[in-house]
C-alpha cells in the first residue's frame, strides 16, 4: 500500500491516543520508518501488521478501527494536497460516488504503481445508492464504511449508510447501500 496510506494511519493514532500509544504499535508491528514516505510503495503485509497491532495497543476491533481509518482518510486527503481532486470529483455525494474509478485514475497518474479498489454505483428508482466494492484486498469492507460517513460529513448530506453484502460472508463482492436523506 502506498506509504500515504500507512501516514494516515499513523496521524490517526498520533492525533487521537498520542506519541507513545503510536510507539508501542510501532514495535509492536516492526513496521520500518520507509513505508510512511507518501509516494512510495509497500507490499500490504507492513499495513495489515500496524492494523493488527493497533487493535491489540488499543484493545478495539479491527472492524472499528477500519472505520476510523476511512473516514480519517477524507480529512487526510484532502489536507495532503488533495482537496482540489476531492473537489472535482462531485459536488454532492451522488456525483461524487459515481466518480470514484475517475479519481483512482487521476491519483494512478500520480502513483504509478497503484492497485486501486474499483466501484459501480447503480442508483434505484427511489433514488437510494447501491455502492459495489470490488479489490483482491481482504478485510477492508469497514474502511469504505468510513469513507462513506466521511464524505456525508463533507458534503454535509446526513445519509444512512448498511453494508447489504459481504464477500467475508461467501458473496461475490461487497455492496454498501447509501439512503442520502
Ligand atoms: C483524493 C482522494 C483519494 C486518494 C488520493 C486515494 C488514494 C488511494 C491510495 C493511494 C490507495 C492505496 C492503494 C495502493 O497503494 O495500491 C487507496 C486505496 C483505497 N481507496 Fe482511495 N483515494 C482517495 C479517495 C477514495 C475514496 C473517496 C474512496 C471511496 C470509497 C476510496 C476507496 C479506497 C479503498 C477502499 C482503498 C483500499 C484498497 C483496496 O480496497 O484495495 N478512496 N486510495
């Protein structure tokens, strides 16, 4: 995972729990110093491992934490330099989730070696989103979760947001349902 990924993760903890909670997972996990550099890539082990560590350090499930992390992620991005493409991308949550492949092209631009999830938004006659999630990634369901309240909270459009399928559970993919109210 690029190290922008694993930076978030980290300013996460630092902001939230402080320097020697993030210590402890630091050793805990072994990550080295290198996959925090933002535009470099990583295998994903390193990434996993500092997740794990942090639901032991901080005696949280790692489905909670994945959250944290997504909606984390919207505030990351866009305070690293990426507010212009959040920006461009939609102007409410519809638009916005409809162009999610677009923008992981547009940051592949940019980080070459990039592996992203893929999407497809079906919009229902009552106008309520149907989000499909596809990536070789495990475990990360929780974390488009996040992003989802995330960015309800960036467009300041309250939504009630279920997860309807769950390719942990044996389906073929993940699908979010987002009501916009
Ligand atoms: C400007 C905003 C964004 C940037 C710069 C960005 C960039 C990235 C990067 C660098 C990764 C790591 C993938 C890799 O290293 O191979 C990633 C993964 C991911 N992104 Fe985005 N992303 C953005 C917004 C979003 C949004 C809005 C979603 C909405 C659901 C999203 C969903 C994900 C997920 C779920 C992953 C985890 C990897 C996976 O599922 O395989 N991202 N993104």
């Amino acid at each position: 995972m690029y190290g922008m990924v694993n930076s978030a993760i980290k300013n996460l903890i630092l902001e939230n729990f402080g320097q020697e909670t993030w210590e402890k997972i630091k050793e805990d996990s072994g990550v080295e110093d290198d996959i925090f550099i933002s535009m470099k890539a990583n295998p994903d082990k390193p990434t996993y491992d500092m997740a794990i560590s942090a639901t032991k350090v901080l005696e949280m499930e790692l489905g909670p934490l994945l959250e944290a992390v997504g909606e984390y992620w919207i505030l990351y991005t866009a305070r690293e330099g990426y507010k212009e493409m959040l920006d461009m991308f939609g102007k409410n949550m519809k638009e916005f989730l409809q162009n999610l492949n677009h923008l992981h092209s547009r940051v592949h631009s940019v980080m070459p070696d990039l592996n992203p999830p893929m999407f497809e938004c079906q919009i229902e006659d009552d106008g309520t989103i149907l989000l499909h999630y596809f990536t070789e990634r495990p475990h990360l369901a929780p974390m488009v979760i996040g992003i989802l309240r995330g960015l309800s909270k960036r467009f300041d459009e309250p939504a009630v947001i279920e997860q309807i399928a769950h390719k942990a559970e044996g389906e073929d993919h993940d699908i979010f349902k987002v009501n916009v109210n």
